[in-house]
C-alpha cells in the first residue's frame, strides 16, 4: 500500500519533532509543504525531493502529496505544530476519499499552545480554549460568541493568527470581548517565533494585551481568574480549591 | 546551576516523545514521576535512577525533585503528555520559589488532545475546549459552566478524565449539558490507551457516547456541528465557508 504521512512538525526547531515524527520523514521519498515549514525542515533531511505550495493553496497542496504517494513515492504532508490543530490532517481525510490506493497516517505533534505555554511557564494547566482569529473560513460573529462564552465559563485562551495586515485591530477587538467578563488585571503572555530564531516571550496585563502589536507568527495566551504572574512566568493553577 | 527538566513524555509510546524530551531524559542523574509513567520509560533510560510517588502526592512530588536537583543532581519530573496541560509544570514553577538554586527547564510534549485526535482522524482541526471532568480540585458548577458554555459556542470539545470509579456518570452528565445545544447526532469520539497497549479508538453519536461506559485511560471528544464521520474517521472541518 501506498503511504501518505500527515506529520506535525511541533514549533519549527528540529528538536521539538518527535521521534517518530523524525523516523516518517526519513522513511519519505517526498515531502510537502508550505514554504515556511519546508524551510524549517531542509536541512535534517536533505536527501529529500521538496515540494511546495504558497498559503491559501492547502487542497492543491493535498491533491500534490496524494497524487505523488498514489505513483508509489512515500511521501509526508509536513505542518507547523500538530497536523490536527489549524493543520491539514481533515483536509486530507476528505480528499483521501478519492485515492483508495493510499493509506494515510497521521503523526501528531506538539502545537503551538503547548510549546508557548512552555516558554511562557505554565498558562494553560486547567481547561482551556483555542481559538484562531482569522476570519478566512469562518464568519466574525462566530469568532466573537467564542470569546466571550470562553471568557464566561473562565476557560484559559489561547489565540492563533492574533494579527495580519488585514486584521491588525482584531486582538484588541478579542481582549475587548474578554474585559467584559474578566479583570483588565487578568495575567496574559504572547510568545513570538516559538522555537526559532528571534523567540520572545512577554508576560503582562489583559490591559496591556489589548494595547499590544503582535505579528502573524504570534501565539496569545490569556489566563483565567486564577492564573499568576510568579517572577515573570505566567502560572495557572491546578484548579480552584487550595492543595 | 542545579537543572530540573519538567518533560511531558507523549502519551506513552517512546516515538510519540519528542527529541528534546529523549535528550533532556538522556542527560539526567535521575528521573521522577508518577509510578505508571515511570514504568512506560524505563526501559529505554536504564542507567538512570528512578523515584517515583503515587497519585495525589503531587506536592511531595515536586518537592522531592527540587530536594534532589539542589544537591546536584541533574533531575527530570516527567508527565505524560504534555508537561503544561493538567501536567505539573505548573505547580513546579510555585513551588520553585523556594530554591533559587535550581534552574527549571519545561520541555513540552504531545498531550492526548493530539495524540488522541490523531488516532480518530481529524476531530479538531479548528477552534476546541479542553475540559476535565474531575472535580477533585474543581467545583462541579464550574465544570458544568465550562460545559454549556463550549456547547453554545459549538467548540469541539476534548474531555480529560471522563471517568473513575467515583465518577461512573460524569460523563452522562456531560453529554446532557452539551445536548441542551448540539444535535444528538454530533459525531463524536473516544480512545482508549493512546500510543500504549490496547489503544481502541471509538467513533459515535453524541447519543450513543451518553450510554457508553469508558475508563479514566480514556479521552473523548465531541465534535462540533461541522464534524463528520469520514468512513469511521472523525473529521471536523477548517472552518464554515465551503473551500
């Protein structure tokens, strides 16, 4: 059987992969991708063909892989993070309806709200929620109501795609949904380039979020009622009763 | 300075560790954890010295790692999953305060929202909840808020510690909250021992998951009005627009 391997990558440092991860790309005749992660990859394998696709191009990127496993190369489907968070793992389960001669194999990976939390020290720890703010596949009001039954039931946040040039006063818009059923002292952190060149983490306000500029390459995390600002890590604790 | 690795393991296979994780591991004197996730690396760390406390000893724990990495000793706290997500990276960084002495390094890892996800297909893919169900530390009135909240706002659900002997409903209950808000067809998921022996992945009805029965080595997800059943794979999509 053909294979086709949907493998998340983790933050883009080659130690963040794991083992398994590793051994599936070493196994490829090919591997896929967007440009970015492409990049990140390189090197560690570079007795590879590569392909790439530009963003906004994830079904022609699908259709690529499949067709190059379906003639008999061993080919991976590489994403940033989790090929199951924001990643191309669906995509490919729905286009895989029409190549029955290639059996799909999806290697999870570690996604960017677990590797920033780690940079950041320990926002998430209780029950959280992730939510993208690019309005692309899914309409704005959509968005919004998340945020705020997020912030209502106290949930930790976790955005990805905080910011575009198109989207630049969207984090302040979500910080503004947040205020209304949080503290303006609320301990918040963004982390920049996880596990690549130019990291950089900040701990600060959910006031001092909804100020802040944050580029595309940014995770936001915003705690919730109990999480702590500890010599500049951002903590949550286990739950709500004292231990 | 004395180091103390906080390394989330993956969900229990080697290969699901990242690399980091196996080197962090590699560089120790000795390793501690609770006793089931000690047993599931063992064997590949053999020259190491293992400690090892019971369940809700998590304090005793954390302070017996500290105790050791500031008498010189390179040590590691493993968690299964990720070290950040109901993991004990958190409770390390209070409990740091006290030993200046010790340099804290949170390696993250695969936590069984990806990994789990994985093995049932695509079931995230777009914006998610995390929620335990366990009450120990928890009130059960916030669970349920976080519950109906994430219903409403048709998150894809992750459920963490659906069950254990005290608890033999909690999950019944909480596909009853959700169903106040999403169809009793919701395509939904569970697996058991991910990555370990025995994994058994389950793909069914929000109706049917209300009168299934699982263990607490079980992680379940609801999917969202978008999820679909994909030749017995779960699989939500990208977003609302069609693509």
């Amino acid at each position: 059987m053909n294979k086709l391997y949907v493998v998340g990558i983790g933050p883009g440092n080659y130690e963040q992969m794991t083992i398994e991860a590793y051994e599936a790309l070493k196994d490829c005749d090919i591997i896929v991708g967007y440009t970015v992660y492409v990049e990140l990859v390189k090197e560690h394998f570079s007795d590879k063909e590569f392909l790439t696709t530009p963003m906004t191009k994830e079904v022609e990127r699908c259709e690529l892989a499949f067709e190059k496993a379906s003639q008999g190369n061993t080919t991976a489907m590489i994403c940033s993070g989790d090929a199951g968070v924001y990643g191309m793992s669906g995509l490919i389960l729905e286009i895989g309806q029409k190549y029955e001669n290639v059996e799909v194999n999806i290697i999870s990976g570690v996604t960017a709200a677990m590797s920033g939390a780690g940079v950041l020290g320990a926002p998430l720890i209780h029950d959280f929620a992730v939510i993208s703010l690019s309005d692309l596949l899914t309409p704005m009001e959509k968005i919004e109501k998340r945020l705020e039954c997020a912030a209502m039931a106290d949930f930790v946040i976790c955005l990805y795609n905080p910011s575009s040039r198109k989207r630049s006063d969207y984090l302040r818009k979500a910080c503004d949904i947040v205020l209304q059923h949080a503290s303006k002292e609320t301990v918040c952190g963004y982390v920049q380039n996880i596990g690549r060149e130019g990291e950089h983490a900040v701990v600060l306000t959910l006031e001092q979020l909804r100020d802040s500029t944050v580029d595309m390459f940014t995770t936001v995390f915003i705690g919730n009622s109990q999480t702590k600002n500890i010599n500049g890590k951002m903590v949550t604790p286990r739950g709500y009763k004292n231990v």
